[in-house]
C-alpha cells in the first residue's frame, strides 16, 4: 500500500529530526545512544500513522504541524516504553527483538532517556507551531492530557501499583488515551474539531490493550519481540484473563468494527478504513483462528 | 520581606492550581499523594521567584503567562529532584528533611511522579498561554531545551554516567539551565527579550552548583534536609573537591557578585539585586565563615 509507505517515511524521517534537535557534538554520548535505540527501529508507529490519516482527512492545511503532533506522540508512547521496560515495572529485557534501553545502557540512563523523551515531544511540538500558533495550546493541552495524571499514560501505569483497579479504565489510560490524543490531534493540528474524531482513537485504543493481552498469552516471543506471558507473570490486569480467550477474540473484533464505523464522512475515510482494518489484521492474524467464527467478516470488506 | 513574601504566596499558589489539573476523584490515589509530597512543601522556590522578579522588571503585561511559566520551571525541578533521589541514582533517603518521594511511596511511583511533574509543566504553561499566544512557542523552547538533552538537566544528570566528564559543562547543564531558563522565560513571558537576560541565570546557576558543593561538604544534615556528603560518597564532580573549600567559596562569591552585576538597567533592578544578595547569604551565611576574609562586601551593600 503506497500511501501507508510515504507515511512511514514521514513519520521516520520526522522521528530523525526531532532526535537531531536532542544532539550535540559535546553531548554525553550514551544517553544519544540510548534515544535513538529507544526510537530507532520503531515498532508499528500505528499512532502517528492515526494521526496524520486523520489530519490528511481533515484537510492537512499545515503539514509542518500535523507531521510534529504525530511525530510529539510517537516520542511519548517510545518514554512510556523505556519507563514500562525499567527493573522496578516489567523489568523487561527485550524490546522489539532488541534488548531494552536499560538492559542496553544501565537503569540510570533508561531513566533520563524516558525523561528526554518527554521533553523532547513538547519542545519539538513547539518548534514546528509557528505557521499556525494559535493551534499550538490546544494541541498540546490534548497531547498533554493524554500522558499525563489523572487519566493519561502516567496514571494507568500508576494503577500497578494499586490493589483496587477498573480494567477498563486501566485500559483506557494505559493505550487508550494516547489513541485518542492521536486523532484527536490529527484534527486539531488541521483546524478541525477534537471531539468528532475521538471516538475513532478510544475504540481502537480498546481494541489495541484487548490485542495485546490476547497476544501476551498466545504469540510466539520472536513474533513479538519481547518476553510473553507478563500480565499474567506481573499479575495484571488483562481481558484474555477476564473474558478467556475466545471471548477476548471476540471483543477486539466489536472494537474493530466500532473503531471503523465511527469514522466521520471525509474525504480521507476509505483510506482510514483500510488502515484500521489491516492494523486489526497485523495485530490479531485471521489465520491465528482460521478454524474460530469470528466477526471479522464485519469489517474484512472496508 | 513584603515582595518576597508576596511573590512566594503566588507561586505556592500556582503550583497548587497546577496540581490540581492532575487531580480527579478517580485517579490512581497513590501518585496523586506521590505529586504532592514531590512538591509540597517545596525549598527556597529560588527559579520561579527569579522568573517573576524578571517578568516584573521587564514589565509583566501577561502575569498569567509569567506565572505559568515560573510555576512550570519549578514543577520541573522538583520532577528532577525526584528522578535525581532514585535508588539507581542518589538512592537518597530523604529530601528537605522528609522521606523522598521512592522511599515513602515505592520507586515505581517515583518514576512515574517525575514523569507526570514533566507533562504537566507544559500542560500548565499551554493552559495559560491564551492572552499572549504568539509567545507560548518561545517560552516552551527555552523551557524545554534547559531540562533535555542535549544540554539540560537530563544531559547534565546524564554525565553521572560518563567516565569523562568537564566539570564547568556538567554544572552548567544539571543546575546552570534551569536558571539562565527562568531568566529568559520571565523575560519571554513580559514580551522581553531573553539574550539580555540569560547572563544573570547564567552567574546564579553556576554559584548555585558551587554552593551545593560546600554545603554538601560542610553544612549540617538537620539544615539541608538531605544526607551530606552525597558527591563524595558517590564520586560526583564537585568543585569543593577542585578547588578547596576555601577557593571554593571565594569562587562562589565572584560568581554572585558577576551575577548581581549582570542585571540589565530597569524599573526591578534593585528588588533583583536585593533577591540574589538574599539568596547569596541564604546558600552560603556570612556567618559559616566569620572568621575569614570573604569578598561577599562587594554585594553586602547593593
């Protein structure tokens, strides 16, 4: 598919420079290691390629902005990576086939690297804002808000070290938000309106926790690239647990269907089907279940 | 003090106004305390009342702005605090004289506190940047680059973990920013220009690192609120380690004293020159050193 290629160029290519604003000949040289192998080979980069569909959809009246918005949450769903990955969280040895950044460069440094992260989305969010500025507080109020305490990244994650925790809403907090900032984004980085496009992020952010607990029970390790089995290792919370198996299976399906059909009428519409619909089909294979009756059918036709 | 007084209560405000944006019924209960302690009660609150003695000077026509600012560079060091105390850092036990954030709430939540103090830096600051929003963007660039990579804190803590290190760029970047960033953004924030402003953070900052390198060898542990001796027991580069105690505090007087010096002509000079000879006394009293001939009289009278 042409059009997800040329994005996934963008997205790299931005990703590039963001990290060259973060470089400096007499910088300390492990932590600039460490930043580019938090970001560098990404993973799906599903996010900003939400983003900027939905920015393209919107009419993408300032590319510059919209490319920073997706490019500002690629950054800070890579620090909430690094972070989840650290000794005293999942203590993750591996990340996308590769060691994590901690058990590449030590513990202190996956630490600031996260920290750069962070900053690194807003400053570069800032540094491309000049053509429309007033859009500039609104985008990183949404971004922000979706990282952040009391319902962003942050706060999800904080609900692991709870005893008392509502899946849904660790859900919704841990993944979810960030999908929805990534729409939500997208329109507002081309002067569109937030709230039309948020329901598209939050059932597809659904969608991607309810996948990921399916695949931490099911998927080979060198599929993943990572170590399976963590929820249920780590006693988290996850919906293969609660719903069993096939009922997961089942639950993604619905939110897949959901995600799809809250699209608005746009011009981009078609091609924001097909992404969802192959972002299903990457992250929860047909042929996983080839001899399961799964709902797929709903949207295996976009 | 009246003015000083006066711009504490402010930011004390303002900070508990930030705080409260992170705040919701439903929040994870454990980082939502975490935050707090992580910020109340605070130290001497010494970069945001530089940030508004600047703003003030160069005329403040968007005190909304101004504070936002001073209260988003303070959120910032304490998140630094916060990182700077963990286990695989500092592993300190306590911070202004009570336990640190990991040592009363887990490491876990003391990651994660950080990295919400962060986030709602500029949450806070875009919310409030509605009147002047031409310059939201300036304000978050010069915020922004005094506590990332590849010369702010982050690049500064980062150092700790290089074999070579040059002393004057690890001091300039851990501490020296994130002063010569509350002078630039106070003057941001009044329409000002930074440059003009940049020296007088510039001479603070670097005094500042000086001072905590003698306190931290001679000051007593029930004053500070910390463990002492923290750069020796860790190895750290400290200039009272270079230079000798007693060059150590001449060197800090000379800096306080180019720092004073560097306050451009303007409506606020003398409440600024009064603050630094306050803080100058606060750091590092006349009276630890009674006895010796100090060049502190070049700032005694301002």
């Amino acid at each position: 598919m042409t059009a997800n290629t040329d994005l996934l160029k963008k997205i790299e290519r931005s990703l590039h420079d963001a990290l060259l604003m973060g470089e400096a000949k007499n910088s300390p040289p492990t932590l600039q290691k460490a930043i580019q192998h938090a970001v560098f080979p990404g993973g799906a980069r599903i996010r900003p390629q939400l983003c900027l569909a939905v920015a393209s959809a919107c009419g993408n009246d300032d590319a510059n902005l919209s490319k920073a918005a997706a490019t500002a949450i690629e950054l800070l769903h890579c620090a909430s990576l690094v972070h989840d990955d650290l000794p005293c969280f999942d203590n993750a040895a591996t990340r996308r086939g590769l060691p994590s950044v901690h058990a590449q460069y030590g513990e202190r440094i996956a630490v600031l690297t996260g920290d750069a992260l962070i900053v690194m989305a807003f400053q570069f969010l800032a540094s491309s804002g000049t053509r429309s500025p007033l859009r500039l507080a609104p985008l990183i109020k949404t971004i922000a808000a979706s990282v952040g305490a009391p319902h962003g990244i942050v706060a999800g994650q904080a609900w692991e070290c709870e005893s008392k925790v509502v899946l849904k809403q660790y859900q919704k907090e841990k993944t979810g938000a960030l999908f929805e900032a990534a729409t939500a984004a997208g329109a507002q980085a081309a002067g569109a309106d937030a709230a039309t496009w948020r329901p598209l992020g939050e059932w597809l952010g659904e969608a991607y926790q309810v996948a990921d607990d399916i695949r931490d029970v099911l998927a080979d390790q060198k599929l993943l690239g990572k170590p399976i089995g963590q929820d249920i290792a780590h006693d988290r919370p996850s919906s293969a647990k609660d719903l069993g198996l096939v009922g997961a299976v089942q639950h993604f399906d619905e939110l897949v269907f959901k995600a799809i059909h809250s699209i608005p009428a746009c011009k981009g519409e078609k091609i924001l089907r097909a992404l969802v619909a192959k972002e299903a089909n990457r992250l929860i294979p047909e042929a996983w279940f080839a001899d399961t009756e799964r709902p797929l059918h709903h949207f295996a036709a976009v």
